[in-house]
C-alpha cells in the first residue's frame, strides 16, 4: 500500500533551521551526472540519468530515466581538464533543436582550439518539473 506524507515546511532536529517545501521540491535538481568524457565516456555519479551518447569531440546526450514535464527546464554545466593542467577556459552550451523532455544534448567548446574538445571532467544539472 502506498502512502503520502504531506508537509509544508521541513525543520533539523533542533528546530532552528527550516525550509518550506516547495524549495526542496521546486528547487532541487531534477537530474544531475558527472562524467569522464574522453575517450569511452564514463559515468562517475548521476541521478536521474539513464545513460549518455557521445556524439563526437565534445558533444554528449544525456538521457533522462524520469522524463521532465516539457522542454523549457534549466541546464547548468561546465567542465574541467585533468588535474595535470590545463589553464585555457571551455564553453558549454546547449542545442534548443536537440533538446526533448527526456534528454539534451551539451557541446563543449575550447577557446584555445575554437573547437569542440573532450574533457576529463563533465558535470551537467537539469533544473525543472518533472513529469
């Protein structure tokens, strides 16, 4: 039997720190993943991702397990080099044309290179309504 617990604010132990609960449940990531992208791509940790595509230098599709309710959630992302270096800064941007409510696609650009380039270190949060 399933049942339903109904709050409005959720407090610590001590009742000296709370939040209402459309913070946590408005506000909170849909889905998240941190990822190796060279070479065979590989997820370190997700939530709420079912899988990733790599679509070639710096192109990745991150599909979602639990679709969100339409196409206009909020993608955060960025991305690193190894930790033996690395100083030029990337750009990550988003395809409208590729996103659905069950998956988006991310490019990553290197201004060093002005192309898209593979990262050591690629970390992307969905921000939304899910379905």
């Amino acid at each position: 039997m399933a049942s339903e617990l109904r709050l409005t604010t959720l407090a610590n132990n001590a009742g000296t720190e709370s939040v209402d609960t459309t913070y946590v449940i408005n506000g909170s990531a849909k889905a998240w993943v941190n990822f190796n992208g060279t070479g065979t791509i590989v997820v370190r940790d997700a939530l709420n991702v079912s899988g990733l595509v790599d679509n070639g230098s710096g192109q990745y599709t991150v599909n979602l397990t639990n679709a969100l309710s339409d196409v206009y959630y909020s993608t955060s992302s960025s991305a690193g080099f190894s930790t033996s270096g690395g100083d030029d800064w990337v750009f990550m941007h988003e395809r409208m044309d590729n996103k659905t409510t069950s998956s988006t696609r991310v490019h990553i650009a290197d201004n060093a290179v002005s192309s898209n380039v593979d990262m050591f270190g690629v970390f992307i949060a969905i921000h939304g309504d899910l379905a």
